[in-house]
C-alpha cells in the first residue's frame, strides 16, 4: 500500500462520510498489472490449506472415535465455564476495534449499536470465512441505518484491521522473547531464533508506532485515502488487540489437559501463530490450518486430548457466538420493522384521506 503524508488531500465531505478520493490513483494499466499477480497470493493460500490437511489427517489418524469422544467429554464444568467467560471477554475486547475505528474516522454511533455491529459481523466472519464480504455485509446492514457510507464502513473495517494487527505483534514479540527456551522444545526451534523472531517482531510495531507519531499518516487502498490513528489511539489499539488475543488464547489454554506443563505466556505465542498461519490459509476460522498447528506445537502431550479441546474450543469460540449473532440480527431486524411501522401508518392513513372525496 503507497504510503503518503501531510501532502495528502483531507477529506472535501464535512460530514466525514466518505473517505477522499486521491487525485493521484493508479493508472487502470498499473491496476491490470497488479491483477495479473494477484492469483500467487490465492494460490499459496490454497497450497497452505491443502499441506496443512495432509497435516492434519495424518496427526489424527492414530485417534479414535472412543478416545476423542472421551477426551471431549473430559472436560469438567469448571473448565468450560472459565471458557465461556473469557470468550465473552474476547468478544467485548472485539466491540472495541469498532469503537477505536470510529473514534478515529470522528463518528458517533451509540454503543449499542457498535457492539451489536462489531460482535456479529466478527461471529459471522470467523465461520463463514471471507471477512471483507461477510463482516462488510453486516457492518454494512447495521451502520447504514446510523447514516454511515459504504465508504465509511469500510475505512472503519480497515482500522479495526489494524488494532487486530498491532495486538498480535505486540502480544507475539514479547512471548518469543519471554519464552525462548521453552518455546524452542515445543516448536523445535533454537531459543535464540525464536528471541530474533521477537525482537524483528517488536521492532515492526515500534517502527510502526514511530512513523505515525512523526506526522499525520495515510494509505491508498485502492485509490482511496484513508488517514491513520496516531500515537496515542494506536496505543490504544495495541492494548485492545492484546487483550482480545489473550483472552481468545485462554480460552484454549483453559481447555486443554490438567498437567500439561505449558505456561500460558508461551502457549500465547504458539496460538498467535497458529492463528496467523489460518487466516493466511483464508480457510474459515483458520479450520485445519490452525488445528495442524497447535497439534503439531502441542505434540508432547495425549494427541486425542489436545484434539478434543480443539473441537471443544470450536464449540465455544466460534459455533455458540455464531448463533448468538443470527440470533441478535434476526432480533435486530424485526425491532427495526416494529420501528418503523407506527411511523409509517399515519402517513397511509393520511394518504387515504387525501385521496377520498
């Protein structure tokens, strides 16, 4: 994405409702260009997708029904209520990307609304996949009613994109470094890579948190120019997405195997990985990618006990909030129709008065 600075032209919309159109879009050879190579980026994803099957079946194919039936079962009602709480943490952590994006591009929606917007567009993306269309879609069915442009909607999308980002690199660098060691055994790595990793890690969020505190930033997507939040909102970013990667995190974590032995600062660093290698797969919530994985990172411990609180892990993470939000949107679209039902009736009753002699 061009980068540009302070030359750039604001916004001509007083309202602030569509982001500014660069003068200076690529030119539509350069775009056919880009478009020829645009198929490499599919084709890796789908590469990953199908090695990390390969993966997985092979990691699974020692288990048995009976065993993960068993393994799945095995949790107890105190792991799966600590589940269910730091799940609802997550997802209030994920009201705030919304809320942040908003603050930002100087739009006020009522918490209400954010919440309801930014917990189903994110419940509905994580298990259908394609997050720019389906989170769009229900950002789009939500926020439009609040007065807010398809081109707000999705300068809003791209700075909550931004907040996920600066948690997991903030949250990553530091477990490499903190865990090195213990990371190293479990990953087979050396401790000192991992400590690089980290470091390289943390260097690009620094860098990043830098070059936004020097002057007013903006990118170009796609001809558009979108400004960036600076120092003291990006902080705030990195908080929010820290907090919702940890506690997305625990939620697995909780759900593994009593005496496992591995300490929740380096199982955080496995699960961020893990999760960047799903979403790169664009396979729905990570599916396959994400489990092969963590089996593989996790694989000194009972396999079918692991694979048991990752399918557990499912349920609570992403199936429950699933139907929650269908349920919320169906709740949302019938009170908007009730709504607009008595506002609407006078206005017929008077038309039929009009009309009669």
């Amino acid at each position: 994405m061009p980068v540009r600075g302070d030359d750039l032209p604001r916004d001509e919309d007083p309202a602030g409702q569509d982001p500014g159109r660069d003068p200076h879009a690529p030119a539509a050879s350069h775009a056919r260009h880009r478009r020829r190579y645009a198929w490499l980026g599919t084709l890796a994803s789908v590469v990953l997708f199908v090695i990390s099957l390969g993966v997985l079946g092979k990691l699974v194919s020692t288990v048995t029904w009976a065993e993960l039936r068993a393994a799945f079962l095995a949790a107890t009602p105190e792991q799966i209520g600590l589940a269910v709480a730091l799940v609802v943490v997550s997802y209030l952590f994920l009201t705030c990307y919304d809320a942040l994006a908003l603050r930002q591009l100087k739009l006020k929606v009522p918490y209400s609304t954010t919440a309801l917007a930014s917990f189903t567009s994110y419940a509905v993306s994580f298990n259908l996949g394609f997050p720019l269309l389906t989170a769009g879609t229900v950002r789009y069915w939500i926020y439009s009613a609040q007065g807010l442009s398809p081109g707000r909607i999705a300068a809003l999308t791209i700075v909550a994109g931004f907040t996920f980002w600066l948690g997991m690199g903030a949250v990553l660098g530091i477990s490499l470094i903190r865990e090195a060691e213990p990371l190293s055994h479990l990953t087979y790595t050396s401790a000192l890579f991992n400590q690089g990793l980290g470091i390289a890690t943390l260097a690009v969020v620094l860098a990043y948190l830098a070059w936004v505190t020097v002057k007013r930033r903006s990118v170009k997507v796609r001809g558009w120019r979108l400004e960036l939040p600076g120092l003291k909102l990006s902080l705030s970013q990195m908080l929010v997405g820290a907090g919702d990667v940890c506690a997305a995190a625990g939620v697995l974590y909780v759900l593994l195997p009593a005496g496992h032995g591995v300490s929740f600062e380096a199982f955080v660093a496995i699960y961020v990985l893990a999760a960047m290698l799903g979403i790169a797969s664009h396979a729905p919530g990570g599916l396959g990618v994400f489990e092969a994985t963590v089996l593989l990172a996790l694989s000194g411990l009972p396999r079918e006990s692991v694979l048991g609180a990752l399918l557990l892990f499912r349920v609570c993470y992403y199936l429950v909030p699933f139907v929650v939000a269908l349920a919320a949107l169906g709740a949302y679209e019938i009170a908007k129709r009730a709504r607009l039902t008595p506002r609407e009736a006078p206005d017929d009753d008077a038309a039929e008065s009009d009309a009669s002699p």
